[in-house]
C-alpha cells in the first residue's frame, strides 16, 4: 500500500495534472475577501480594486511608484553589529535575521534612497513591515541617520514612510536609544531650514510613532492607516471605556489635527511633489549641481 501511495500515485498524478496552480496566482484582500490575481494586485500598487483597501508594500515596489521615472540611486547603509545583547527567546536573535533576511532581500527593516519626485530632489527613507515587523532597532536607526545626514549634505527634503510594530525588543534598550538619536538627526535638518516629510502607513505603532514617525514639517496618512502607540485594547482595558468608531486610523487622526493629509497612493506622488516644491519654494539644492 505504501509502494502505491508514495510512488505511484505521485507519478500519476503528475501526468494528469502536469501544470498545477501556482501558490501566488491569487491574493486574498484582508478588507473585503475578494480574490484579485496578484499581478492586478502588484500593478494597482497593493490597493484592493473592490474596496480600496491600502495593503503594505515592499520598499522596492514603493520606491518604483514614486520616484520619477523610477530612478533613484540606493544608499549604502552602515553596518551594525548583529546580535549586541546574545538575545535568545525561543530561537535565537541571530536566526530570526537570517530567516527575515531570506525571506525579504533586504539586510533589515529599512531601505534608504535619492532621486527626483516631482522634479524636486529629495531622500526617501521607506521602513519595511515584512522584515520583522518593520521594527526599530540599532541598523534602522543609523538608516536614518544616513539620510537625514545625506538630506544635509544635498540640501534637499527628506522623505520617511513608516511601517513599524514598534521597537525590536531583541536589542532592548539599544533599540530605545534610536529614538533620540533619530530625533537629533532631525533637528539638524530643521536648523538647517530643509523639510522632514512623513508619510504614515499601516501600521505605524510604539516607539516609531513616539518619535520620528510624529515630528514630519508635513504629515501625510495612507487611508485606513493603523497610527497609534498603545494598541486600542490595551487603552480600553486601562480607561475601561469604549473607544470612538476609527480611533487610531488615519482619517480620525486628521480629523483631530495628528495628520495635515490623508492620500490616496495612486495620488501620493504627485501630492509629494507638490509639497515638496512648495516646501522648497525654489531653493536650489546641491543635489541639483551634481
């Protein structure tokens, strides 16, 4: 019965069925539960076409729907050392990087690059919640460091998209001490008169939201964005209260003055552009010279 099971009907069904359905054909919108073939899905920028349900995106994929022309230079980020703290729960901090890496490409949870949006010269930074949850930890935030310092040295605007479940817990307070030190690289470029635009996606929680992700010149929300610090249960438990309809997403908070904008990602560079240019209000920048 074994010999059957295990050999021949895998043979057979091999030559009945020689073309099986790929597991990524389709994706499942997490709003509405309509099926949408995944390229449809790519192409309209992770935004469900039944019910305009905003999915998180990959930095790559971000970065191609705004920069102009879909050129931009990437910037090489510094490394960090990788487990600081020995830190293991049930598996290893080091194993966790590996398989995060693997899974995304990426070295961690932030991508940082330079081109045009709109014309205007500018840094963008675009945290990545597919690696570990978009968490904060010492490499995201000498990310963004760099490009605050590389938004300096241009003397142009620097861009953030948030994503992040908050700080990485596997380096303690190494990844608590990212939130000053991003917070001073910012104000160097608020002495030096150059835009910090923010750009908050779902979900854009903890530490981030209690430090960079909040102190944009101009804050921009992706509709339906989750933006909070403490989840809404956790805050109902503690007040014992019903919290208002929408607390926490995006278009409450510009409601109650927490955002300037909510827009739509197909009209997000565009929006960019414009604020950037009027932000910049013809400033030449060296990125320009060179």
């Amino acid at each position: 019965m074994s010999w059957l099971t295990n050999y021949v009907k895998p043979k057979l069904q091999k030559v009945l069925n020689p073309k099986s359905t790929p597991d990524n054909l389709w994706h499942k919108c997490k709003s509405c539960g309509q099926m949408i073939f995944q390229k449809e899905f790519i192409a309209n920028q992770y935004v469900c076409a039944h019910c305009d349900f905003h999915d998180r995106v990959p930095p790559k994929a971000r970065f191609d729907a705004l920069f102009d022309n879909q050129n931009y230079d990437l910037l090489a980020l510094p490394e960090v050392k990788a487990d600081p703290l020995k830190f293991k729960d049930t598996k290893k901090y080091t194993d966790r990087l590996k398989a995060a890496r693997s899974n995304t490409g990426d070295e961690d949870a932030i991508k940082v690059a330079v081109g045009k949006i709109g014309g205007t010269d500018c840094v963008v930074g675009v945290q990545n919640f597919f690696f570990m949850g978009g968490s904060m930890g010492m490499a995201l935030g000498e990310a963004i460091i760099t490009g605050a310092r590389e938004a300096l040295r241009l003397e142009v605007p620097f861009v953030l998209h948030t994503a992040s479940g908050g700080a990485r817990m596997q380096e303690g307070i190494l990844s608590l001490m990212q939130m000053p030190r991003t917070t001073v690289a910012l104000q160097m470029l608020r002495d030096a008169g150059l835009p910090y635009v923010v750009v908050l996606t779902d979900p854009t929680t903890g530490g981030v939201s209690a430090s960079y992700a909040m102190l944009g010149d101009i804050q921009i929300a992706e509709p339906g964005a989750m933006i909070a610090f403490s989840g809404a249960r956790v805050i109902e438990q503690t007040i014992r209260e019903k919290l208002p309809e929408g607390f926490q997403r995006a278009e409450y908070l510009r409601e109650h003055g927490m955002v300037d904008m909510v827009a739509h990602r197909h009209e997000m560079r565009e929006k960019l552009g414009t604020v950037l240019s009027l932000l910049m209000d013809g400033r030449h920048s060296k990125a320009a010279a060179e």
